[in-house]
C-alpha cells in the first residue's frame, strides 16, 4: 500500500475531501499528530518510517531530511513556496517536487489589502484601546490616492494591485524578472519603488534578504509596510528601529525570520502580526488541498 504523510498542521480541517481522494486511491496515510510546524529531527523521524510520498508545509526538507527518506518518492507541497525544499536534492535522489502556485492568490491579496486598511484606518490599534479602557478617536488615513510600490509581481503580486486599482491607487512594481512587463502598471527598480510609495508590500517567492537598514532608510517618512511573502526578506531588527523612530508609520507582518515570533516588534503599537496566514481562508485552503492531492495522484499514476 501507498504510504503518504501529510505534515502540514491543519490539512482537512474544513473539508475531508482531500482525505477521501487519497484513501479512495488506496493510499495509507499517516498526518501530523502534533497540530504545529515540524522541527528537522521530528520530519526526519515519520519520513524515515517508509513513506512514499509526503505532503509538505513549510517544515525544513533539508539535504540530510530528504536523505533520511529512503522511499520517498514524491513532495507535494500544500502551498506556493519551494524555499523549504531542497531543489537539487530532490533531483539528485529522484524525487518529484510540486506545488500549488494558484490556489491561495485570491486570500493572501485580500489579506493584503485588508491589512492596508486596518493599518491606515488604525483598526486593530483602537480596538486594543477600547478593550484595555481607553476611547480614543485617532486620525487615519485614505487609502484612495496613495502610490504602492509591490515587491515581486507575480500571480500574487498582480492579484493585489488589481484589488488597489478601484480605490484609485497608483501601483508600481519591481520584479527580479527582467524580462516581466506587465500593461497598465509602471516598472521601477527597487530604489525608485521605495522612495517614491506610501505603501510598500512584498510578494516575492524567495526567502533572500531584500529590505536591510539601507532600503528601509530610503522609504518615504511616514510610509507603511506590508510583508505576507517570506520571513527573511526583511531586517526584523532595522524594521524596528525605523518605527520606533518614527520613520516609518507602521508596518504589517505575516510572516517572520523565526515561527512562532517572539521579537521585539510586538512592542510597537503600529505594528499588526498575524501567524502566516495568508492562506487560511477557508475556499482558498480547501482549493488548495484539492489541488495537492491532485498534483500527488497524477504523480503516482506516471510511476
């Protein structure tokens, strides 16, 4: 029998059809007991337990995890990412790496966007007010007329400006894809885009550093940030001191170098932190399930 391990800490929470698929299909399967990220040596134990085929989260899969695996066959990432899979491994040892690129696009730009909202508007700030005694009526902002500048210009890139357009934002973008032009949105590179936008808000596929004390330094006084892409892309700690100093107006985080977070931007009330959510709308997350298990059984049919 097919023996499958499913690592991601909520698969089938709000739908069992993904389950259904794959025991319909004769697999076994095996699921995350412990409802949270998987450390190295704890992915590294159930893979080494004669599984075929795993459905991945954003666990390490490492050289020396994907080694440990000696009949693993095939990674179907639950997600769009491939930062936390060792590519070349992977290929080295035989192994078939998908991924679901389009499923979360609509629920990580309307995160997005409503993180924008809630930042400009003060939303998540007031109500922290209210609840801890304090009524105070604090002056935000209009999102109409302001220029965002978004970092990577893919699915989940276009998707947001398409949401930022009808609120009569000026979007520009920049892409490490030279080659990427996209109609109806001015390209910049990266200096431009952060000296000249109000909001600034990353979609980029790769953990590599992008914004340190530099590039933060030459964003607008007084601008915002948004990050629902990969943890790594920011200096958490210059983040902190340019809202701290007050040169940034605040900034919104979904994701963050270390998981679960414990750093010092919790301490800044402009700050809004959600726990890498970004898919986790309930259509989006079942879509994307589907779409794993798909990607998985057409793989084992070509074997």
């Amino acid at each position: 029998m097919k023996k499958v391990f499913i690592s991601t800490s909520s698969f089938a929470k709000f739908d069992a059809s993904p389950l259904r698929m794959l025991t319909d299909a004769g697999c076994e399967v095996h699921m995350n007991p412990y409802g949270r990220k998987l450390a190295v040596d704890e992915i590294k134990h159930f893979l080494s337990n004669n599984i075929d085929f795993l459905i991945a989260g954003t666990e390490p899969l490492t050289e020396d995890v994907l080694e440990s695996a000696p009949k693993l066959r095939v990674i179907s990432r639950c997600g769009t990412g491939l930062d936390n899979v060792d590519l070349k491994t992977a290929e080295r040892l035989g192994i078939k790496v998908f991924n679901t690129p389009d499923a979360p696009t609509a629920a990580v730009a309307e995160l997005t966007v409503g993180m924008i909202l809630d930042l400009l508007r003060k939303i998540s700030l007031m109500d922290r007010e209210i609840r801890s005694g304090t009524w105070k009526k604090r002056m935000g902002n209009l999102l109409s007329g302001k220029t965002v500048g978004i970092i990577g210009f893919g699915k989940i890139g276009q998707r947001t400006a398409s949401c930022l357009v009808p609120f009569g934002c000026e979007v520009r973008y920049c892409d490490a894809r030279e080659d990427l032009c996209v109609p109806g949105y001015e390209k910049v590179d990266l200096d431009i885009l952060l000296q000249t936008s109000d909001i600034v808000s990353i979609h980029v596929s790769s953990s590599q550093r992008i914004l340190g004390e530099r590039e933060i330094g030459l964003m607008k006084k007084g601008a915002w940030l948004i990050n629902v892409s990969r943890g790594g892309v920011i200096d958490e700690d210059a983040l902190y001191k340019a809202l701290k100093g007050g040169h940034l107006e605040g900034a919104a985080l979904d994701v963050f170098e270390q998981e679960p977070y414990g750093g010092r931007l919790r301490e800044i009330d402009t700050v809004i932190l959600t726990p890498h959510v970004g898919s986790y709308a309930k259509e989006a997350r079942i879509g994307m399930e589907i779409q794993t298990v798909r990607n998985l059984l057409s793989a084992i049919e070509r074997q």
